[in-house]
C-alpha cells in the first residue's frame, strides 16, 4: 500500500512539475543556468470611468441662461467669454444632445467665473488665498439642481460674493456706464474689483478681520457691521505685502522679534539684537527681545501662515500720522492693536481680562494669549470701494498690480500671456 501511494504521488509530482520545467525552459536563455526567472505580470492600470453625459437641456431652459449670458456684464465680466452665438447656433443645429453639450459647457465656465473670479494664476499678482466655493462635484449637484427646478439664473446668483460691498460696486457700475467721461474712466477699476471680491470665499465669516492694503485699514467686522477699524502701515513698494488668509488665534505679549534674513546686515552686531548660533558656532539669524525699542511693539497676532505676514505693534507710532503708510517689511503694523487684542481676548467671557493683560505687559516677559474663539484674517488689495449711493472711492494702486488683473479679465481665458497658469479648479 505503502509503495503504490508513494507511487502514485511521484506521478503527479512528475505531472506537476513537467509543464514547470518546460516554461523555465522556454523562459531561460539556452546555456545560461542561471537566467533569471520571467517577472509577474504587471497588473492593467486602471481605465478611469468615462465623464457622465450632460444633462438634457429644454428649450426654455437654453433660452433662460442665453438671457443670463447677455447681462452678465452687470457683473462686471464679458457675455462674449461664454460664447453666447455659439450656443444660439447649437440650438439652431435641432440636436437635443449638441444643445445640451453646449448649453452645460456656458454653464459650467459662467458658473465657475461667479464663484471664483474670471481672472486666474499669475495676474492675481502675489494671491494666497484658497476659495473652495466650488468644484466639479458641486458644480454637477448645481447644475443638475438649475434644471430639475427651472431656476438656471436664482442658481448662478447664489454663487456671487454676498458681502455688501460686491453689491455696492455693483451699483457703482451702473451708474459710471451711464454717466459723465470722468465717471465712465473708472468703469475697468470698478469691473477689476468686482473680480477681487469673487477670489475670496463668498461668506467671509460672522466675525472676521479685513485689511485693505491700499487704503491702510485694518477692520474688525461681526454680524456685518463695523466694530473697530483703525489706521494701518502695510508693505512699503520693494517688501510689498501678499494677499492672503490666515486663522488667527490668539496674540503674543511682549514678543521677540525675530529678524528677516533681507534685513539682517542691517541690524547684525548692534546694540540690542541677539545673535542666534549654529552648532558650528556661526551666527544664523537675528532677533531682537522684548523692550520699548522692539520693532513689534507690545504685542503681535498669532496667525499662521506661509509667508510669515501678521498684525503687530509698532515702536514707530508717528507713521500712522502719515497719508501715505506703505512702509513695513509686509507685515502689518496696526494702530491701537492693544485695544483691538483687548477686545477680542474679553469676547466669549475670555479669562485674559484687562487687568491680566496688564500685568503680563509689565513683567516683560513674552506670554501667548489665545482668544476663545479663532477668527479670520483677509489681507486683500482693493484699489476701489463704493458708497452705498453708487459714488466710489478709489485707493492709489501703489504696487502697480491692476494692470495685470484687467489684461487678464479682458482676455477670454481670465490670462495673461506668458504668465503662469492657474491650477484648474472647477472646469476652469
């Protein structure tokens, strides 16, 4: 028994192993013992899933959104740019399909402008804010939404800024293309501005902190209405300052001020600077310690962001006196900032009380305050403003970045020749 089960598991070895011998032969180079084996195959890359087919388009829903196509210069951007005699011509065509091909392209372009501004990459000049109004996804959800309830122009609407000053300019070019030569110059600045405020998330929050950069103002805004507002000195023109975004949290009293490389030949070896040292005993960088000579003053804000751009105190209060305040290395120096940190660690029954803060500036020694709750910060550059009547304030361009933003809001594709492109968001 024992030697026909041996024998007949030799066989089947044999079996086994025979087409196994015959494809290493195949697969080793004749003479070469020791050829490596052949590699697993590699698994099929995955075939990624066709895009869904646009939704079907009515008659009267193409012709709702050719009507929006036409006014949308009221908001300050080309009806050109969205092709409106390409879509009456698909509409021509009697193809359900083409029309709707068409009619879903116009909205997919037009609603991405109003969500997130026509003017895209390099001509938004040093721009470092993230705006997730929308993406394809939600993009299709409104779209499909637009269709199912034959609401194509409540729905575009609902994507424009909804701080009040969008609408204020709004208004405002109305009235400079309906008005004198003087007023009708300033229709471009108005129309770049307007793109400004579509850059930026459309609810900016209900508390938050807005500094325009060329009017030297620092704002403190809850609920929609002013809190505080006060003077400030931003980037002078060869340190200009970015725009962006940052959370901030709390402050720093009685800071350290830790010196820019740009600038620090300028400060090395002198009095009351601290050399920081590597372990090769070279000095690294440069700081300067709490004190009535420190650049930051009492206090900055702590707010987090790649470009090291804050809010702070100024040893140099007699430059807010100044019309023009473009003088910092591009941080903001902010006037009355200890009453404005006052106010915002007390806010939510705060445990940093007036006194507290008080005591800590006086013992010298650097501590954070955090605020109770976090709010935004926007460092934005707006060269105009409009008045609730339609009238306009217009800031000096001190940085010279509106040229590129109204060649790039001219320009079909919201570019400027030659410039970076912007990383596609939505269908743009």
């Amino acid at each position: 028994m024992t030697k026909a089960w041996l024998g007949t598991s030799l066989i089947s070895l044999a079996a086994v192993a025979a087409p196994l011998s015959a494809a290493w032969a195949q697969a080793a180079p004749s003479g070469d013992p020791i050829a490596p084996l052949p590699e697993a195959a590699q698994p099929a890359p995955p075939v990624e899933a066709p895009p869904p087919p646009p939704p079907l388009w009515q008659v009267a829903q193409v012709q709702s959104l050719l009507a929006y196509i036409r006014q949308v210069g009221r908001d300050g951007l080309s009806p050109a740019d969205y092709d409106p005699l390409g879509l009456e011509a698909a509409w021509r065509s009697g193809d359900p399909v083409t029309l709707s091909k068409a009619a879903t392209d116009r909205f997919n372009r037009l609603s991405s402008d109003l969500a997130l501004g026509h003017v895209r990459g390099d001509a938004r000049v040093d721009w470092h804010v993230e705006d997730k109004d929308l993406d394809e996804a939600r993009q299709r959800q409104m779209l499909e939404a637009a269709l199912a309830t034959n609401r194509i122009p409540e729905v575009l609407n609902s994507l424009l800024p909804a701080h009040p000053q969008y609408a204020s300019l709004k208004a405002a070019l109305v009235r400079a293309e309906a008005g004198s030569a003087a007023e009708r110059a300033n229709i471009n600045r108005i129309r770049l501005n307007m793109d400004r405020w579509r850059w930026l998330p459309r609810e900016l929050g209900d508390r938050y902190i807005i500094v325009n950069v060329p009017s030297y103002y620092a704002t403190l805004v809850e609920n929609g209405v002013t809190r505080f507002k006060t003077r400030a000195v931003a980037g002078a023109l060869k340190t200009p300052t970015p725009q962006l975004t940052a959370t901030a949290v709390g402050v720093i009293l009685n800071p350290w001020w830790e010196v820019p490389t740009s600038i620090s030949r300028e400060v090395a070896g002198k009095p009351g600077y601290v050399p920081v040292k590597g372990k090769d005993g070279k000095v690294q960088r440069w700081r300067q310690p709490p004190g009535p000579s420190n650049a930051l003053g009492q206090l900055k804000f702590v707010m987090y962001n790649p470009q090291n751009i804050y809010l702070h105190d100024t040893n140099a209060k007699s430059r807010f006196n100044s019309s023009v305040r473009a003088a910092s290395h591009g941080c903001i120096r902010t006037k009355d900032v200890l009453d404005l940190a006052t106010m915002l660690l007390g806010d939510d029954n705060g445990e940093w009380t007036p006194e507290k803060i008080k005591e800590t500036l006086a013992s010298k020694k650097s501590k954070q305050a955090n605020f109770v709750k976090p709010l935004p910060v926007y460092i934005v550059y707006f060269s105009a403003a409009a008045n609730n009547d339609g009238t306009i304030v217009t800031y000096d361009d001190m940085y010279k970045r509106d040229g590129k933003v109204i060649q790039a809001l001219l320009d079909s594709k919201g570019e400027v020749p030659g410039a970076k492109k912007a990383e596609k968001v939505a269908t743009k």
